[in-house]
C-alpha cells in the first residue's frame, strides 16, 4: 500500500479582494488563510490543530499562491507528498 500525506484546502468565500480557504490534513478543517487577491500575499488567519511548526500553512499557502500565480482562485486544491511513490504529488481538486 501507498500512504499518502495530504492537506486539503476549500475555498470558502470569496470577493474582489482577498478569498478564504479552509485547510488541514483532517476533518474538520480548522485552519483558515486568507489570499490578497492583488498582491499574492497569504496570510494566517486561524492555525489548524496540530500544527505546532507552521509546516501545514506554509504547505497550504503555497499551493494557494501557486493558483494565484496563474491566476486561479479555485473551489478546492490540495497539497501531498507520498514517501512510498518519491516524494511531492501535484494534486488539484476543481
């Protein structure tokens, strides 16, 4: 079997400005980061539990400002990494 290491990441609002998504490795998702919509910037709004180092948000809002870099604010995306398979897995969810 292959284990997987995934944080998934939902959009939930949106304006001109900024979009929030929920993120975390687990049901619930209880982080929450904020986009800026004109400048790329992430930021933290709430922390996900656990995360004691930061490591899901800095792995989520990546994957996030990666969208953003192509100018793309989706519904839902993912990040993940499978040691089994070599490494990081480019998961998006439209």
């Amino acid at each position: 079997t292959v284990s997987l290491f995934l944080i998934s990441i939902v959009r939930q609002s949106e304006d001109d400005k900024s979009a929030r998504f929920a993120f975390g490795s687990s049901e619930p998702l209880d982080g929450i980061l904020e986009l800026d919509k004109n400048t790329g910037n992430v930021r933290l709004v709430h922390s996900p539990s656990p995360d004691p180092k930061g490591s899901l948000f800095a792995r989520a809002s990546r994957k996030v400002k990666e969208h953003w870099s192509k100018g793309e604010v989706p519904e839902k995306t993912s990040w993940g990494v499978s040691p089994e398979l070599g490494g990081l897995l480019a998961l998006s969810l439209a």
